[in-house]
C-alpha cells in the first residue's frame, strides 16, 4: 500500500483563546477543522502543530517527517520565532510543500518565500466572496465547477504586492466590487506553494465542502514526488569534458 | 525631433453602417475616436482603416509603414481575408506592435497569435465594470491610479482560454459578480501585444478619460523600439568555434 | 485496475522510405522505435500512424481514443493536410497531452499552437550535446540526473522564435559552444504540450535509455486527468447573482 | 533637460585590497571601473560606496538619491549589515532598480529578494563563455548582436536555484559543456531587478565593450519612472460601492 502524505497544520491558535465566536464556529481550533477535513482521506494523515507549543510545534522531528505543511496566522506573526521560519524555509527550500491560508500572507515564512512586502488591501464586513476558476485543468480545481460562492466573508483586494505567480487558480469578487487573486502556485527551490486566500476566522469557511475539496487537492499537489530530490552543491565542478 | 509613432486604427465598421445607436455615440465611427484619442498627443500620428475598403485597408505600404495596429471587430470577423490576416500576422513577428480591443478577443489575428480558442463568457447588461490595476508599475498604467470604473458596459467573464499571459496589468470586476482578466500583455516574435478588454459599441467606452489614457500608454509600450529587430535565419549555422 | 494511458506516436516517415542509414538505425522506423520505449511501460498503449496512412492515420476515431500524441516531421511538413490538423489542434485544447518532438518545432501543428514563427538556428554536424536540467522537480525529469548527453546530434541554437514557454526544464549546449532551451513545456486549453529536442533521423537518439526514459516520464506528464474538462461555453451568461 | 539617472555602484572591493593581481585589472576598483562605463554617458551620473565605508556608503541619503543600485560582491556577503540590506530592501520595493552582478547571487540582498539559495555550480578556470541572447527585442540587448564572448573567465552552471524569471535574456554557454541562465529579470514590488553574470574579479570582464553596453542599457531599463508609485496601504479599505 502506498504511504500516506504526511500533512502538519499550523495554527496560530490565538483568536481561539479569546474570542468565543472563533470557538463556537471551530470548537477543535481552525487546525482541527483543517486536520479533519484532510484526515477525512484515505491517502492523508493530518496532525496538528500551534504557535504556543514548544517550538510552535515544529521541532526537527515533525519538519523531518513532513510532507507538506499548512499555515494560519493573523495576530501574531512576530511571535513565530525566526530560528523556527528559518527550519521552515530550509525544508521547503528541498521539498516540502506549503499552503499558506488567508492572512498568512503576512506571516514571516510566506514574505521570506516571497521576497516582497505581500500587503493588500482588506474590509472586515461578512459580505459575498465568488472565487472564479482561472486554470480548469489544474489539479487542485479537480471536482471544483466554474467557482466557488462564499456568502460571507472578509474582503482582500489588489493590489497584492507578490512576485509574478508561475500559476493563477482562482480570482475573486467581492461584493464590494473588488477582486483578488485568491489561488496561486509558487516553485521555491524543489518546493510547491499554493496560497488560497478563503478563511477568515469568524466565518465557518473551513466547513464549506469546496473549500475543504481545494485543501485536500492541493495538499495532494503540493506533496513531494520521488523524483524531488534537489542538490545545490554550490562547490567547485570538475571540467564537466572530462568526466563524461 | 523625434519621430512620431505611427498607427493604423482597424475597425470593422459594420454596427456605424446599421445601429444608428452606435452611429450617435461615435459619429466618427469607434476608429474615428480611438484616432482622436491618440492624435492628441505630440508623439503619435494614427490613420484609420476599415474592413470595407480594398484589402481592409491594410495594404502592404500601409503596413510597412505602421508601428502600432489596434484592432476592433465584432460581427465579421470571418469577412477579414486570410491573406491579410497573413501579412499582418507577420508584420507583428517582425516588431509592430498590436493592441487587441475588447470582441477582438476572436479576431482571427488574435486567435492566430494565441493559438487557443479566445472564448469566454459574457452577458450584455450595461452594468458597471470595475479595472482594477494589478502591476502598479507598468508603464501601460502611468497617470492611472488604483483603479478604473465604467459604469456601463457589457460583462466578460472568466475562463478566458489563452495562454498565460506576460504580464497581467489589470482585472475586472463586474456588477454581477464576475470577474475578467481585461489588460494583458504577450510578446510574439518581435511585437508586442496588449489585449484590452473595454469597448462596447453601445456604450461611451473610448470617449471616457481613463480608458483614452490607457490606449495612448500602450500605443507608446507597444511601439518597436531601434533595439527591435530579430532575425530568425533558418539557415545553417557555422561551427561557431571557428567563427569567433 | 487503471486504464492504460492511450498514445498515438506520430511519424511523417518518409526518411525511412528513402535513406537506408536510417532504417539501419529505425528498422521499425521512427514511430515504432517511439512505440516500442513506450510499450515497454505496464500503463502505456501506445500505436502508430504515419502521413501516407488515409487521414495520416488520425482518423475521428483515432484522435477521439487517444490520451497522448507524440508528433515526429521534417520533410513533408507542407504534406499535412490543414482538416487533419485543425482536429489535432480542436482535440488538443479539449484536453489531448501532445508531446513535439526535434523537427516537429516547424509542424504545422506546433507553430499554429505557438502562433510565433518557430524558427531556430541549426547545423547537421554530428557532435556532441548536453541537456542540462534547469527545473529539477518536474516530473518529466524524474529519474533523470543532473543531464542527459548525446555523443551525436545534430545542433540547434537559440534564437528560438517561442512564446515564453510555462517551463523550462532542459537547457542544452552544444560542442559547437551554442545553447537552446531543449525541453519545454506549454498549456493551451487543457492541453498540455511538451516540446522535446532530441531527435535526428541518422543518429540512434531514440535508443538512449535517458531520452526514453523522458519520453515515458512526459507520456504520464501530458496525459489527461479525471479533472481535465473544459467547457468554453461563448455563450450568453444569465445574471450570476441571480443564479446563486 | 531630463534629469540625469542617479546611479549608485556597490562593491565589496576587498579583492582589490588584498590582491595585486585584481588591482592590476582593476586600478579604480571594480566599481570604479563600472562607474566609468556608466558615466561615459549622457544620461546617467554614477558614483560609487564600498563595504568598508560607514553604512558600507549606503546611508539614508544616499538610497534616497539613487535610482538604480549595482551590486558586487563575493567573499563578504556576511559583513553587509542586516540592517543596511533592509534598507535596501524596502528601496527596492519602493522603486529602486537593482542590478546584481555575477557572485552577488549570494549576497543578502539577493537571496532575501528570490527567497530561495541561489546557489549554482561553478568552476574557476578561465575558459570561454558565449552569452547568447534568448529575448532579442528587450532594451537590455540593444545594439548587442546574436551574442557576446568572453575569452576568459569563471563558469557558473544549472542548475541555478531561484524563482522562475519573468524574462531571460541571455544564457551561456561554457568551454566545459555547461550552460547557465546569465541575464535574468525579475519585478519585486515597485522595483525592476537584472541580475548579470558576467565579472569575475581576475578578468578584465567590466572593460569589456559588449558587457559596458549592457550595463548601460540594464540602468536605463531598471530606472524607475514617473509611473513607478506604488502604495501598499495595508488599511481597511472603505466600501468600494459607497465611494464610486
């Protein structure tokens, strides 16, 4: 039998402690309803890591048997240890992958990834999301149709300071009259990054089934292949003529 | 003194000859106020061509002698000769710059250049359109700021089937609630491309300020430059060794 | 158990009828060669046409059954008849991976896909080239090391008149001290194209176990999956809002 | 008249203290030597800063007079300051060209920038490269033909770990059968970036007439422009509807 992809979901997990809205929408952490939904699989084993953990959860042993990891944070960016995101980098840097949700845009792992300031423009006001289908061929919209309605939803906007996509999924609309490109594919070295905009922590955005159908497609996507293996020797090279 | 750009404004003309509508909104026909529009500035000099003149307009010493082509069709696009569509296809490989104007999205020029299928959805409603700008630093949007509003026009939208873009410089949002990649660039050979979404015939697009700023941008972006010359031999090449 | 990945391994086959050096080479020709590599795979199919075939052997009911297209020409482009490749290019964009192989980068099919001229620098010489992998976590390059070599080869060199391709995964140098990006791949539609370098008809390129070896790799690569439809509908859109 | 474009040349310049045979190529330093090609045109007016110098000569005032900054670097990229590379960071972001040259694929600035090792293969043996131009209609290669050839000098080769480029405009070729992608542009927020591999410190590559030309074309490109604002406001955007 083939092994299973190994996921870690990430959560900041503070608006949890102290906001019994949050609570009441995800009483197992916005982690355990990712984790559930990935968990629900039969090729995923999910398990859970949090920023007030020691080491966030993340220690050599969990990053070392990862396959590809999920990051959530909203308020507390700067409490992610920057010992941790340089562990985190490393190994996305030789292969695993990163979903990166919702306001982990800022989060110091994704603006490392990125190179740039990776702000946007937002609106808290619970109003609709449609996120359209840019790429229909694409893995991570397998089982998605046209788009995906949110009814209610926080609001991101451009212009969203990122490098260049390598792949644009999904764009949204508000109703507000904005858009957003809300589904986008990054290579960091022999790493696969997917951000996926969805997910405010006062809505129950991580119950809706598409929602849960894109995270289980692109943690499918974003897991490590046999062949990707990568080496940066970065040291001298024989005269290539006289080795072959 | 420098040069002048010189452009050749292509339109179809067919809904000016039968929709006295479009004939009140653009009485010098859409090619006469995309011509003035560029014929404003110091730097550029557009003629007007027109499917029902011999050879549309586009003979061989009218396209030897055009640095930038913008094109509008809609009804006929299969009454433009395919010996036409031949040379101009292969002015644009050699270096003129070509921008695309909203149903040329199936022009057989456009189509051509692409090689997909251009189509997309739409729905002709005369609600509002907003163009958000999406790379803030593109010359194609200087004096633009974040965003452009028409508040009429007809809806595009996604999956519109081309190739990734170069470059996407703006997106729309669309009243409701969808949404369009409507500023895009390509290069193809030497030239350069700019497909821009705005231009219904019964609406006053091309008379509004944004949208005629836009059009003067990319008529100077598109414009080959001295650099601008490729040479695609097709020959046999010498062992290079013995040459330098 | 799954169903076999269908190929149709295309070869215009006329060197094969007149120059014994190759069928020395190809006694199969160089379809069958292609076939055979393939057919050694437990979930490849893979069958053969040729242009003096009726049809050039694809034929409604042969483009309709094939999963994957491999496309091998050089003397007889012109000898394609355009309905045969306006339905390779229709199947293409609905979904049929299509893998271009060496000389095929003038294929009618190709540059009609590419909408760029296609033309390249070349000299028949028979000396030695490197493919250097520049995407290494692709799975067109899996069990390929740091390059492939080729004692003998004919060269091409860059300028290679493409639209930017989605990725390049093999840079190529030559003994002659030229360069040219050699494995590239590109989405139009839903199909997914995979333009290979290697290939000359009097050298036994094909029997090298790591071009074979890519050939499998971009087969399972280009082929469609579950999630691979694609509608363009062009056609009028009801209001989205009142729909959801 | 136009005001000239401000150029500041960066160099670690710890070669030219400790080794004559750098100095011998190089009197002025490398950035001397740079600074001349650039200063030898109209348009542009280049001074130099230096790792040694307080802030390594990149105060406040200095940045904030500068359009496009040149980076050289090799043995010291640890010495730079993580506070000066902020500050370069966050010009970049705001506008500033950067161009990168040759071992300052390591610097700080650099990597931070691509977020991934930029880490490459090499060999110090002063063999010839041949940079061949892959994108013939961009500024940067104006007036530079099929390609330019280094007698002497170090070989870097693929595979090079960084982002995929939005533009590669030259790659080379080496003596030793390797290839490298050696001219390569990337957009980071508001700013244009070039990295050029071209300069060893012990080959007299910056006096190099095609190589000055480049440099002098890649400062003209990567100058910000009146349209190159770019605001990130990262603030609750009011009601987009209410406001239009």
């Amino acid at each position: 039998m083939a092994e299973k992809i190994q996921v870690t979901v990430w959560n900041e997990a503070r608006h949890e402690k102290k906001n019994p809205a949050v609570t009441k929408i995800y009483p197992k952490g916005i982690h355990g309803a990712i984790a559930d939904a990935l968990n629900s699989q039969p090729d995923i084993s999910a398990r859970t890591a949090t920023l007030d953990e020691p080491e966030h959860g993340l220690t050599d042993e969990v990053l070392s048997s990862t396959d590809v990891l999920t990051w959530w944070g909203h308020l507390a960016h700067d409490a992610v240890a920057d010992a941790v995101v340089d562990k985190v980098h490393r190994r996305v840097l030789k292969g695993m992958g990163l979903i990166v949700l919702h306001s982990g845009h800022l989060a110091k792992i994704f603006r490392r990834l990125m190179g740039t300031s990776c702000t946007l423009r937002w609106r808290e006001d619970g109003a609709r999301e449609v996120l359209w289908v840019t790429c229909p061929v694409h893995p991570i919209v397998a089982g998605i149709g046209d788009c995906i309605v949110l009814p209610q939803t926080e609001m991101y906007g451009e212009f969203f300071d990122i490098p260049q996509p390598d792949e644009t999924i999904f764009i949204s609309s508000f109703a507000g009259g904005e858009v957003f490109r809300s589904g986008l594919t990054f290579r960091r070295g022999a790493g696969k990054i997917f951000y996926f905009r969805p997910g405010h922590e006062t809505f129950p955005i991580y119950h809706d089934p598409a929602v849960r159908k894109v995270l289980v497609n692109a943690v499918r996507w974003a897991a490590p292949t046999g062949s990707m293996k990568i080496e940066c020797p970065h040291k001298p090279l024989g005269w290539f003529e006289k080795t072959v």
